[in-house]
C-alpha cells in the first residue's frame, strides 16, 4: 500500500492526536511531522495542548505547525485530509477520537486511519461520507493476494537492513527512514519498507500493516514487498521493524517480517533506560544481547550497529559494546549508523543463505 496511489503529494492535512502530543503513543504523529511526503501537515488537532505548537513537543520536526482544539478551528488551515494519529494498544478508536472524526467528515475531509477498527466499515461513518463525499481510508488491512513464502527473495539485487528493536515505541521506523533519507542525499538508490501504519502514511515505497496479515502469510507479504521495491532498482532497502522477536506478545510478527526479508544486516533499536515493555507492565524489558543473538541466529543474518534515540542512552550503550552506537536524530549519530551500513556492504556482510 501507498500513499501516493491515495493522494496527490502535498496534500494539506490535519492530525488527530486528541491527549496523545507529549507521549510515546503519539508516534503516528511525529512520524508524519518529521518525515511525511505525500501528506502534508498543517496542524495537529489535540485540545488538551491547543495553543502550543508541534516544535514544542518535536523539535526535530519538518513541519512546525499550530495545534489546535477542534475540527473548526482546523478548518482555518484548510486541510483536505484529516489522520486519525493516534495509536493505541490493540488499535481500538478512542472514543474522544470519534467526535472529531465525525465532524471533519461532515466537513468533507478524507479520512486516513490505521487503527484496526475499519472506518470504512463502520455505518456511521460509511453514512457520513456517503453525504459529505470523504474518502475513508484504512491502512490496516492484508494485501488483496495473501503469498505464502518461496524464497524467491534470496535472489533479489539490492541490500536488505532491517532495522529491528528490543520493544515497541522505541524508534524503530524513525532510524529506518532516517537512513533512508541519508541515504538518497549520498546518491545511493534507497527504498523503505512501512510494516507499521505510520511508515505507510508518512509514503514507504511499499508497505503493508504485518500485523493485520494472517499469520501464514506474514513472511510471504514481507517477501513480496522486498521483491517489488527491488525492483524499483533499489541499491538498499531499509525495512521497518515491528515489536521484538522476544516480545511476548507481538514477536511472532517479527519473526515472520525476519523470515520474509532474510536481511544482509540489521540495526538493533535499543532503550537502555526502559525497565518494562511499553504498555506491557508484567514484562521485564527485553535484553538487548538475547535479542540479538537469537536475531543472527534465526535470521542467519549480523548486528552490525545499535541505535538508541537519545544520547544519553548512547553513551551508555557504548560501555557495553563493540558495536557502532548512534542518535539517528543527530548529524553525528547518523553518520555513524550510515558508515556502518557501509562497512557492513563493502566488508560483503550478507545473509548466510544468499
């Protein structure tokens, strides 16, 4: 799935976020403000920080736009497409969310959701935009043609990082586009792989929300998409990593995605700080070497950097390892992780079953 096969690029919207700007659940949100390029933001709808501006909660954001309190408030900015950014445990629609999804519709915005919850499935909503003429878009959903795994991508051109983590919410899709970005401006032919709601709405070259495929065919969508951006004449491909394959709830989509890419190498994303899985307090924080060894193991595949989305963190990291450490949000980090995806190409570090 694409954005662009939705909307034209800098097409003006308005994010939902509703209580979610200043938390780690407001990733949808700082992903489209940092890295969008269809899409285009022209403020985020939260009331309980109307008034402030994105900046102030993404410093590092491309777009420093209003954030405002309601739809008609929105309306001043005239998007044309409202994003419901927020997420949530499970995907539900929170119901503070709901009123202004009704309202934006009533107001002929085009929705876009990833949540599990379909709008386009719901009466309300389908009745809603049957008046005012939205478009409802999930971006939760299985491709049309589920593929079972063949191995055919073993025979693909380009290399494969996946940039893979030790739990959810910790900056997985952040580091993968941010290479990818670093990437293009050396010259180098690179693509990304959404595997997340986020990743797609923000414009991968393909994507697909693993986590609404069943599980048979999870590894052969993971494969399809590998093969149909290598095909795009793509020297590396970035692919975003979901969960852990340790997390005791989400890791049987991480192992299907590791299957299904069989990547030459992989970026560990890593919070030394975090003591108990994001939003999955009865779980200690999964350990970093545990998961790597059991990432090369089953991947027959190398870790070949850590990224850690803070430079506290960094520092820590680099007392425990031999591996590149970096702050993918920082020149210098990025450099890092970027000399080390080199290394790793011209050292011939590839998957051991290519």
């Amino acid at each position: 799935m694409r954005m662009i096969d939705y909307f034209d690029i800098g097409t003006p919207a308005v994010l939902i976020v509703s209580g979610q700007m200043g938390i780690s659940h407001g990733k949808t949100a700082y992903g489209l403000l940092r890295h969008s390029r269809v899409l285009k933001p022209v403020c985020v709808l939260d009331e309980f920080q109307a008034g402030k501006r994105s900046v102030d909660f993404v410093p590092d954001a491309r777009y420093d736009v209003p954030i405002v309190s309601s739809i008609s408030q929105a309306m001043e900015y005239e998007p044309k497409v409202a994003v419901i950014a927020v997420a949530s445990v499970g995907g539900y629609l929170p119901d503070n969310v709901v009123k202004h999804v009704k309202e934006a519709i009533r107001n002929g915005l085009d929705i876009v959701s990833g949540l599990h919850r379909k709008i386009s499935e719901d009466p309300e909503f389908v009745e809603l935009a049957r008046k005012s003429g939205s478009k409802l878009v999930d971006v939760r959903v299985p491709p049309k043609e589920l593929r079972i795994l063949d191995g055919s991508v073993l025979n693909r051109k380009a290399y494969v990082v996946d940039v893979l983590g030790t739990d959810c919410v910790i900056g997985k899709r952040t580091t993968a586009v941010q290479l990818r970005n670093e990437f293009e401006r050396l010259g180098v032919k690179a693509g990304f792989i959404a595997t997340g709601q986020t990743g797609i709405m923000i414009g991968a070259d393909e994507g697909v929300v693993l986590d609404a495929v069943p599980a048979d065919f999870v590894a052969g969508v993971m494969e399809g998409m590998i093969k149909k951006v290598d095909m795009m004449n793509k020297d590396i491909i970035f692919v975003e990593g979901q969960a852990a394959v340790l997390h005791p709830a989400y890791g049987h989509v991480t192992l299907g995605l590791l299957y299904g890419s069989m990547p030459d190498a992989v970026i560990l994303v890593h919070d030394p700080f975090r003591e108990r899985l994001s939003a999955f307090e009865n779980f200690e924080m999964i350990d970093w070497k545990q998961e790597r060894e059991i990432l090369e193991r089953l991947g027959k595949t190398k870790v070949i950097a850590i990224s850690i989305l803070n430079d506290e963190g960094v520092e820590i990291m680099r007392k425990e390892t031999d591996l590149p450490v970096g702050n993918p949000l920082t020149e210098e980090g990025l450099k890092v992780l970027s000399e080390a995806v080199k290394s790793a190409m011209r050292d011939g570090i590839r998957n051991e079953k290519r």
